[in-house]
C-alpha cells in the first residue's frame, strides 16, 4: 500500500493529551532526527497524540517509531527480529518428496550427520498419504523479501524432541547467494529455474566444487526435472496435511539452529497440485539418492505465491540447548548487528512510506483464549447488517468454523484472550464474517483492550475494563461494566479432557486479513497452533449476560463456546490496507 500523502495536514503542531512517554534510552538520537525529518518531507505531518491526522500519516509516524524501538531491542538480544519472505509464483515452486524406505533410515540419518537432539520423524505430507513415513524433500523456487532469487532445498523431518515433526534443511543453495546460519555466507551456486512457454517447469543444477573457498561450475550434474503442467481442467488439486503444515513452524538447519515461521492461507489451503509421475522426468544424482525410493512419491507444484513472516535464527536468542556454544558464540553478535541494523532500515522505510509495519505478538495460553459464537438467524441478517453499518465493498458472508460444520452460517463471534509482546493485557473483540470480493473476511465491529491502545477507527484509546481470569478451573470473563456489560463463568475443560472440534481452514483464513468498521485492514500471519482441537464447552453450562449492542440479533446464550489453551504466535502487517 502507498500512503496518500496528498492529505497531509499543515505543518504545525496540534493540540491534543501529553503523549505516553516512550523509552529513549532505547533510541539513537541520529536516527531520531532522521525518522522526524522523513515523515516531515513525506507527509508534512507532526505526530500529535489525538490522532487526527490522516490514517496514513499516523500510521508511519507511530508504527516507524515504534520499529525503531524493536530494531534496538533486537540489537540488544530482548526481542526477536521479524521480517516477510515470499515465494513467487513465477516460476512455480515445486516440491519432490521420495520416501526414506524404514530400511534405509538409519544410514540416511547417519549419512547427513544429525546434530546431538533430533531423530528422523515420520510424517504425512499429503491428506491423501496413508500412513506417516520418513522423507526427504526437494523444494526448488524463487524468493523475495529477506533474500532474493532462486533456491533449493534439500529437507528431512525431525524430532527435536517436543514430539511434532519439523522440516530440517540438510542442503541449501542459493543461485544469488545469501545468508544462513550454516555459512554464514553462502556464495552463489548458480541454477536454472523456470517455466517455458509450454506449460513446462525446467530445473537444471549443476554441481559446484570449492576453489579457494568460491563454490564453481562443474558440468557434473547434480538434479534435473521437467515438470509438465497438466491443462487446467485436469489439474489435481491437493490438500496439505495439518502436520506438514505445522512442521514449517521451526526450520532447522543443519546445525541446529531454527528459523521460526508464520504462514498464512497462501501456504495452509493454497492451489497446491499434484503432477503424474507419467508427466516428470528427473535425474537425481545427489548424494542422498542411494537412500531414497527409486521415485518420488509425488510431485508438487505452488501455483500462487507463498507469504511468510520469518524470525529467523530463533533459538539463537531464545535458547533451548540444540545449539553448541561455540555456534551460539559466533551467531548472537552477527544476530544482533545484522538484524538490528535491517530493521533500522526498515523502520526509515514505514517512516517514509514504503514499507510496511511487522508487529509480533502472543496470544498466551494462561488463561485459556474463550470464544463465544452466536448464529444469526435470517430474519435478523437485514437489522443486524444495518446495525453493523459495513465499510464499503463488504457484504456479510457466511463459513464454516468447524472442519465437521456441513454447511457455512451466519455468526457473531467474541472473542477474548490475553495478549503479550507490543502489546500487554487483554483483549477482546466482537466480529463477524464478510466477503470483500475477493474471498470470506473478518469484520471487527467492536474491539476492547485492558490497556491504552491504538487502531484506525478510535485511534488512541484509554485501557476498558475488560478482564479474563481464571480460579481453578472457572473462567471467568467481563466486557464492560453495567447492564451494557457481556459477562460469563463457566468451568474449562482441561485440554484433550472432553470434546473437542477442529477449526475449519476457511475461518482460520478469514481470520488472517481482519477489517475495521472503516475499511481498513490488518493482515495477520500465525503459527500452526490455530489449527490445534478446540475444546468445547457445553453452552448450558455458561452462566452468561450480554448486555452488548450485538444482543437484540442473536440468542441469549451462545450456540457453541470454545476454549482455547494454546500459546500463538501472531505476526501482523497493522493498517496493511487503507481504502483509498
């Protein structure tokens, strides 16, 4: 999105509350000056706290300051750098996974040299893989964001010890060069990548031997496949596993050191196909090639881009002993120089502009997340669309929130949570579902915070009484106070204790780009706990009073609560699109 700096306000000081006090201790000077003068030639526009100057101007002023506190934290080892890589969709990503037959594993596993913590994994790729089994994948695309160009991936799946499958990247070139945890520089080790006129996705590597230190050519092959699209009507349309999606949480590298990953719909439910074997030619002579099954078993093509958030090099701050000293010796000062300074340049960019904000934030587990859903009868939808006043360009939609619902609905749905990272306390939110044309959204039409918080339609507002607290087993929750208040207690399950139900991907994906009541819009990047069971709680077991304006168009009682005692990760792009 670029800011429409044709609104800016005059150039003078307005009035308005003292603003809260930042953490200077936390700021370059220089970079002050620098941040003041941009959004001065930019916008024209002096940060004031009442928040009246257009969204965009407010936007870059407060999220580039509030980057720049993050870049300094970052350099000082006290948060997590954060950053966005995509997948292009041209040339196409593919992926070939052969099986690791159980009668090769052990030499496969001894032949990549597994660091001290991690054991092969067994893994479903596929909805329709029938049983889990060892693999290694080959992923080859194209990237921009934090690397640019084209890279291949040798990958196994491992057990770091918590239980869940995670991808491990045992071989990485890059055809531009980057940085990873292993080199840390990797040098360029040119290959060919691409989509001919015909529908065909050609791959070419070479090998490289090591001269001086600088990988060169050889003409020794080392991979090469064709890969014929099948027309559109006969494409083979498939399903990534839940596991496999949660395997892309923590990428490990050889060496033990993780990157930590949030995705979205483009990678959990993208146009992903499965090309007939009848259709590929390949020639692998890669040295994990002795211990594969002699064809792969499918063949995988993206065909739209794949958006990330990525932390990388993760537990090199947040440590967890998979890493030996002597690496964690070498990386924390590379960490902490090389991503700070990025993100100082990056926060010079939202000052200006082009770029966009990254907050990280964790939905805590203690006390369960709750979330009350109400159906909408359609006898109240025209009141209740009237009620909700939507932003141009929405209509109200319905989804299906649970994997076994047979058939979308209509609902209003509250959720509430508590909150860490840039921001502190809890949270809650009334919404309901709409499509922007383009596919099933979340409407925000009521949010609250425990804490003085900021978004596009209030700007700056002061903290609300809303509490979440548990006693034991009871939840305990208050929106508000007075009979306008939402109030409910109930007992929690304990988790996997009783029923439970799966989110449905489509309201996970409606969730990922959240619209406020004047259009504008975050999009949101989480980790694979979203798509862990739901407990259920029997909604005649709540003790609930609503007395919010969303009352007169659904039932007293909610018709399905759900709880919640995952720690999420949420990565969002705040303001991420402004109408206009």
């Amino acid at each position: 999105m670029t800011p429409n700096t044709s609104a800016a306000l005059p150039c003078k000081q307005r009035g308005g509350a003292a603003p809260r006090q930042r953490k200077p201790r936390l700021r370059n000077p220089l970079l002050i000056g620098v941040a003041v003068l941009a959004v001065l030639l930019a916008a024209c526009t002096v940060p004031t706290p009442d928040g009246t100057e257009p969204l965009p101007q407010l936007k870059r002023a407060h999220f580039g300051l509030q980057a720049q506190d993050q870049a300094a934290l970052v350099g000082n080892g006290q948060a997590q750098p954060v950053v966005e890589f995509t997948v292009e969709d041209t040339p196409p990503s593919i992926f070939v996974n052969w099986v690791v037959p159980d009668a090769q594993a052990a030499a496969f596993a001894a032949a990549i040299d597994l660091p001290p913590g991690f054991s092969l994994a067994k893994v479903r790729i596929l909805d329709s893989d029938p049983t889990p089994q060892y693999w290694l994948s080959l992923n080859v695309y194209r990237v921009s964001g934090i690397t640019t160009g084209k890279r291949a991936e040798w990958s196994t799946y491992v057990d770091d010890g918590s239980g869940t499958p995670r991808f491990m990247i045992i071989r990485a070139r890059a055809a531009e060069g980057s940085l990873d945890p292993i080199g840390p520089l990797a040098l360029p080790e040119p290959f060919s990548h691409a989509l001919g006129p015909d529908d065909v996705i050609t791959t070419s590597m070479k090998r490289t031997d090591l001269v001086g230190g600088i990988p060169v050519l050889t003409g020794e092959n080392l991979f090469n496949s064709t890969v014929a699209l099948p027309a559109p009507a006969e494409r083979d349309y498939v399903v990534p596993t839940r596991e496999w999606v949660a395997a892309n949480d923590y990428i490990y590298w050889i060496n033990g050191v993780n990157d930590r990953v949030f995705q979205n719909a483009t990678a959990h439910s993208a146009p992903l196909i499965s090309v007939d074997l009848d259709d590929v030619t390949l020639q692998d002579d890669s040295e994990f090639a002795p211990y594969l099954a002699p064809e792969p078993a499918h063949v995988l093509v993206y065909l739209d881009k794949i958006q990330f958030a990525i932390s990388p090099w993760w537990n090199v701050t947040e440590t967890d002993g998979l890493v030996d000293a002597a690496t964690l010796g070498e990386l924390e000062p590379l960490k902490a120089s090389l991503y700070s300074g990025l993100l100082n340049s990056e926060a010079l960019s939202i000052l200006n502009g082009t770029a966009e904000p990254v907050l990280h934030t964790t939905v805590e587990g203690s006390p369960q997340s709750a979330f009350w859903h109400w159906r909408i009868p359609a006898g109240n939808l025209a009141a209740f669309e009237a009620a909700a006043a939507l932003p141009t360009g929405l209509t109200l939609a319905p989804t299906r929130l649970a994997e076994s619902d047979p058939a979308p609905e209509h609902w209003l749905t509250l959720e509430v949570r508590r909150v860490s990272g840039t921001e502190n306390g809890v949270r809650a939110d009334w919404s309901t579902y709409v499509d922007d044309g383009a596919g099933v959204r979340t409407l925000v039409l009521e949010s609250r915070a425990s804490f003085a918080a900021l978004d596009p339609v209030n700007r700056f507002t002061d903290p609300y009484p809303v509490s979440h607290t548990s006693t034991g087993a009871t939840l305990d929750t208050a929106v508000g106070v007075g009979p306008d208040a939402f109030t409910s207690s109930f007992v929690a399950p304990a988790p996997g204790s009783g029923p439970t139900e799966l989110a449905a991907r489509e309201w996970v994906a409606a969730n990922e780009l959240r619209y406020w009541a004047n259009g504008v819009a975050d999009r949101v990047f989480h980790d694979s706990t979203v798509f862990e069971p739901m407990d259920l709680v029997d909604p005649a077991g709540v003790a609930m009073a609503n007395g919010s304006q969303w009352a007169p168009y659904v039932a007293a009682n909610a018709d399905r609560v759900w709880v919640s005692g995952q720690r999420t990760g949420l990565v969002t792009n705040p303001w991420w699109h402004i109408p206009g």
